[in-house]
C-alpha cells in the first residue's frame, strides 16, 4: 500500500486534534486561584477600602515573633478590636483570617500553622466613626 497525500493529511489531522484535546485538558483541570471567592461584589465596594486607605492616621503597627504576630497600637484613641486577613498569592487555599482583641496596647495573634513563604495581611479596624486599612507584605519564617 503506498501512502498518498491524502493520508498525510489525515495522519495530521489525526495529531493536531489529539494535540488540542490534550491542551483542552490541560486547561480545564488547572486551579484559579482568585484573591477573594465573591470578587465581584469586593470590587463594587472597593471605593470604601481606597477612602479608608486615604485616611493618614496609622493606628497599628505588625510585629513577627516567632509563631506569633504582636499588633502594637500607636494611636491614643482607644480600639477594641481588629480584623487580620491573611493572603496566602500561591494558593488561596491557605488564606486564613483572625478577630485580634486589643487588650491595653497589644493584641497577639498565634499563627501557628501558618506556613512559611510570602504573605500578603491586612488589618482594617474602627476608631471613633472612621474606618482604617493597611496592607502590607511580610515574609513569614
């Protein structure tokens, strides 16, 4: 039997379709790790967290100690309590978030199993009517 023309087209066609079923697989069985599951409405609401971001005042400031996060307060007005989000940018998985209760100038946040590598918190908190947020980056050991 002697190959034709018409059998090299078909040969390829046979390989470039099993090449795009393998790509489509490939595609549909990664994760998508978004930073937020209800990204959207965040986004809607993102005005409030850019005018809190404005306000000058930093109340709080994060301290890494060991397997423990010490939030000192700088402020004088008095806190009760703030909110820590944790970002985990390689896996959302991970993201983990805390209620920290502010007792005299510190509040102690353990993270023990908290893993290692790059971190992404923010710690937003009320004094008198207004809203404070900071985010910042840190490196957990």
């Amino acid at each position: 039997m002697k190959l034709h023309f018409g059998h090299g087209v078909l040969f390829f066609g046979i390989l470039f379709a099993g090449f795009v079923i393998y790509l489509v697989v490939q595609m549909v069985s990664q994760r998508v790790d978004l930073v937020e599951k209800d990204y959207y409405e965040r986004g809607l609401e993102y005005q409030s967290v850019i005018d809190n971001k404005k306000n000058e005042k930093v109340g709080f400031s994060c301290i890494q100690d060991k397997d423990k996060l010490l939030v000192k307060k700088i402020s004088t007005e008095a806190a009760g309590a703030c909110r820590l989000v944790f970002y985990r940018p390689s896996d959302s998985r991970l993201d983990t978030s805390f209620v920290i209760p502010i007792r005299g100038e510190t509040g102690i946040a353990d993270l023990m199993g908290l893993e290692k590598g790059m971190w992404r918190y923010t710690l937003s908190y009320q004094e008198g009517a207004d809203w404070y947020y900071q985010q910042e980056d840190i490196h957990w050991k």
